[in-house]
C-alpha cells in the first residue's frame, strides 16, 4: 500500500478525508499542510521539531500509533487544550498502520 486513507477534521468543524503517502517520510503534520486544512503560519511554526505544540490533535480512532517520546510529552504537558487523546501531528509518522485513522486538529491558540 503507497497511500492511506485519513479523516481529518479541521479547526471549523469540517470534516476532510484525504490520501497520505506511506513512501514519503512524511508525518501528520506535513500532510495537514499540503493539503492546507489550516491556515498558513498557524501549524507546525517550529518545523515539526515538537517544540511549539502549534500541530496538536487529537486521535478519535482506536490506532495504534507510534510510542510519544519525551520532546513530545513535555511540549504537551505545556501546551493548551489538551486531552487524554492528544498528540502532536508532527511527530506521528505515516505508515500503513494509520488506514482510516480519525483526527481532529486542537484549537488553535
């Protein structure tokens, strides 16, 4: 499989399915930008680095994602919004594990 299949909800409450390459090195974040579901300047101002919590999300499906290191924990133990299901977007890499995964983009603040 060289594309997965995920529903992203924006800031405004619109739903968007959309197509992410597996074959890339691409994570979340980058694909919310290239198919530009927020505004520009608004998600992942650091560059995707987990240092500014600008790409957080939170995952409404039951995948199982990658492990979060400790970058991402503390930038979210700081940031605001955060939910049990939080995440950076930044830091969930696309793999084929992700088909159908649900996420909706925390507010920005």
């Amino acid at each position: 499989m060289q594309d997965v299949t995920i529903h992203i909800t924006d800031r405004e409450g619109m739903k968007h399915t959309v197509l992410a390459p597996t074959d890339m090195a691409m994570n979340l974040m980058e694909v919310v930008r290239s198919y530009e579901l927020a505004p520009e300047g608004t998600i992942g101002v650091c560059g995707g680095m987990a240092m500014c919590a600008s790409c957080q999300c939170y995952v409404n499906s039951e995948h199982e994602l990658n492990a979060m290191d400790y970058e991402e924990d503390a930038m979210l133990a700081e940031a605001f919004n955060v939910k049990t299901n939080s995440r950076l977007s930044c830091q969930i890499p696309i793999s084929e594990a992700l088909n159908q995964l649900e996420v909706e983009l925390a507010p920005e603040v």
